[in-house]
C-alpha cells in the first residue's frame, strides 16, 4: 500500500489473516449474485470488519465498502482514517475524503469513474449508520437502489473456529469482571463501585472497549430494564442486578447474575427459580436441527407453567459475536424468537439472558453465553447460576 509517495505494509494490526477475510468476502460475492446484485454498498461497521478487518471508534463519520461481484473492492474513507484502515486490513484499493468533501459526491464519482453506474447497485438499509439524508441523496444520483440487508448478515450467523477462539476469550473477560462485580456487592457499597470493579477486572483481564456499558442497577430501580449505574447506595433487603459483556478483537461475550442483601421474598426466590429451569430448557434446546423459535418455545414452556407469561414478552436470545456501540449482541443476525424459522447450526453462538421483573421493584435474571456444538451446546462461564444471597 502507498501512502504519501511511500510503500507501507498493510494489515499490521489485523486480527485475521487474509484468506480468511478473502473467503468471506468471496461468500459475500455468492450471496449478492444470488439476490442478482452486481455492487453492495456496505455502511455498517459490522459487516465492513467482518469482510475486511476494518475496525475503528470513528464509524460515526462516513465509511464505506464497495464490493463488486466480479472484481477487487474499494473502500472509502475519512482521510484521518486512512492509516487505521491501512493497519487493520490488506486492501489495497482505497479512496480517502477531506472533511470538506461531501462523501456521498465521493462515492457517486468513484462508481462513475470504475464504469458502474448502470450496475445493479444495493445497499443495506437496515444499517445502523446509514443516515437518512446520505441514502436518500445516494437514490437520487444513482436511480433505484437494491436492499442487501441480510445478505452478509447471513453469512456471520455461523462463526469460524478463530471466531470462535476470539468469543472463548471474550468470555473469559466477562467472568472476570462478573465475578468481581458479584465480590463487590456489599451493603453500603453504591452501584458506581460495583460496576467500576467490573469493568476494571474485565479490561485487566484483556477485555477491549464494549458494544454497550454494564447493565447494573439496585433496589426498585433495577425493576426497570436496562438500568445503569446511578450512584445509589445498596441497602439492606434489596435486590442487585448485573449484566454485562467483553470484547477480544471485536467479539463480545455476555452474562447475567442476580443477588439479593438478605433473605428475598418468596416471589422473588419463585421467579428466579422460574429463569434457572427456562435457562436449562434453552440449553436443552440450543442443538443443532432445532430452529431458533424452537429455542425460544422450549424457554417460553417454563415460563407459562410458572404462570409469568404477562411477565415475559422478549426473545430468549440472540446471536452475539462481532458488535460496535450501540449493541453488544447481533440481534439483527439471528434471535431466538417465535416466528424465527432458521436452523440452528455448529458454529452459532448465542446470548441467552432469561429474566422476570416487577416494575419498579426488583429483576431477576440469569444468562449464559453458548457456543452450538455437533451435538448440542456448550456455556462459556463457570459462575454459579444461582440468586446470590449476601
């Protein structure tokens, strides 16, 4: 790669080697070609790490991969971005912007000048960071514009075995710091020092930045999802809920615990009873030839003869592997849900976080991150399941 008149090596910071990012990208051709796609436009930090390698916190501005299905792809991208794109991948077509330039002019002149202008041409509109005025400026210089949703999406819903390695150590990052986070869980301790043992043990454990902060509130406040710290003080007789993930190389693993200052009431210890035996009906049921709703139904069984079905309208799970903020999981390529009909397959690995709530009273959940094994499925943390009375 030439940078400023001077031949630098590409792919210094790579986490994969470049076979494996060449066959996904030649399996992203395939599954274009089959859709009659001739050029997808990718935006979302996801797919474009998948394919190439390309990873950075500064997706918030303009980036792009162009992938033809017979030909080398281009990437466009931020000038200031162009050495960390040059570090993380080995491509070697690549066209940098200035802040001044309209990124969008950038892209229609590069489609002009490689002759593609009159090429079946998609996008993903389901991208997370597609804004709306950059799609709708795209459809009015180039005409009508495929959807490639799903296309590439569908491809990372079975994880490689270096994948795999990466979600292996992830997991034990996430131990790490749910275990310290469930150590620090003391009467009088606030939920700011709680959650900074977790994150503090996870990234001294090797955990990178997340996809999303810790999920950790206390008291009634933790009966309302997706509670973050807020400094208050745990008191005695309260309820503790803590959810968390961490990342090797882009690959996020998940976990759920739940822990009660004293003795909890009957209702509380009932519904985690609740989540431990629909956790287990998951994992019963997370085997390959099962399909995705399968999955769900089998968590959703126990949870219906508990008598909490009002308590419990949510997929039992979601596919977790490559995530950039907002997320952590890969809800959008697969969840285990009613109505999802794919087939569970090795290589898939999911979050499972079973959980039941009382508004503003208290949560209680548990979870497991599981990776689809021939035979069925195997959990990636060794941390109790149970209520953990201080």
């Amino acid at each position: 790669m030439t940078i400023n008149g001077a031949v630098v090596p590409s792919g210094l910071e790579a986490v994969f080697p470049k076979e494996e990012l060449a066959g996904r990208c030649d399996a992203a051709r395939a599954a274009l070609a089959a859709r009659g796609i001739d050029v997808m436009i990718v935006t979302g930090p996801e797919n474009i790490f998948y394919l190439t390698g390309q990873q950075t916190p500064g997706y918030y501005t303009y980036q792009a991969l162009l992938l033809p299905v017979d030909a080398e792809p281009v990437f466009i991208v931020r000038q200031l971005e162009l050495n960390n794109l040059v570090a993380n991948s080995y491509l070697q077509d690549i066209r940098p912007y200035l802040d001044n330039a309209d990124p969008v002019d950038v892209t229609i002149g590069l489609i002009g000048e490689l002759g593609w202008q009159n090429k079946r041409i998609a996008i993903d509109e389901r991208g997370w960071f597609l804004p709306i005025a950059i799609y709708k400026a795209l459809r009015e210089k180039l005409g009508e514009l495929g959807d490639g949703s799903g296309a590439i999406e569908g491809l990372r819903a079975v994880k490689s075995a270096s994948e795999l390695a990466k979600l292996e150590r992830s997991a034990s990052y996430v131990e790490a710091g749910m275990i310290a986070g469930l150590a620090a869980v003391a009467l009088g301790a606030s939920e700011n020092d709680i959650v900074a043992e977790m994150m503090r043990s996870s990234v001294a454990a090797g955990s990178e930045y997340v996809g999303m902060e810790p999920l950790m509130a206390s008291g009634p406040r933790c009966g309302i999802p997706h509670g973050t710290w807020r400094r208050r003080v745990i008191g005695a007789g309260e309820p503790v809920f803590l959810e968390m993930a961490a990342a090797h190389d882009r690959y996020h693993s998940v976990l759920m615990r739940s822990a009660w200052m004293g003795p909890p009431p009957n209702t509380a210890r009932r519904m985690m009873d609740c989540c431990l035996e629909a956790l287990e009906a998951a994992v019963a049921a997370l085997k390959p030839g099962s399909t995705c709703a399968q999955v769900h139904e089998a968590c959703q069984a126990v949870v219906d003869r508990y008598g909490y079905t009002e308590n419990y309208k949510k997929r039992t799970g979601y596919s977790v592997g490559i995530s950039f903020a907002p997320d952590w999981g890969e809800g959008n390529v697969l969840s285990l849900f009613t109505g999802v009909d794919r087939v569970i397959e090795p290589g898939m690995v999911f979050h499972m976080p079973p959980a039941l709530r009382i508004y503003g009273e208290f949560t209680v959940g548990v979870s497991e991150t599981a990776i689809v094994t021939e035979s069925g499925c195997r959990t990636l943390s060794n941390i109790p399941r149970n209520l953990r009375v201080v």
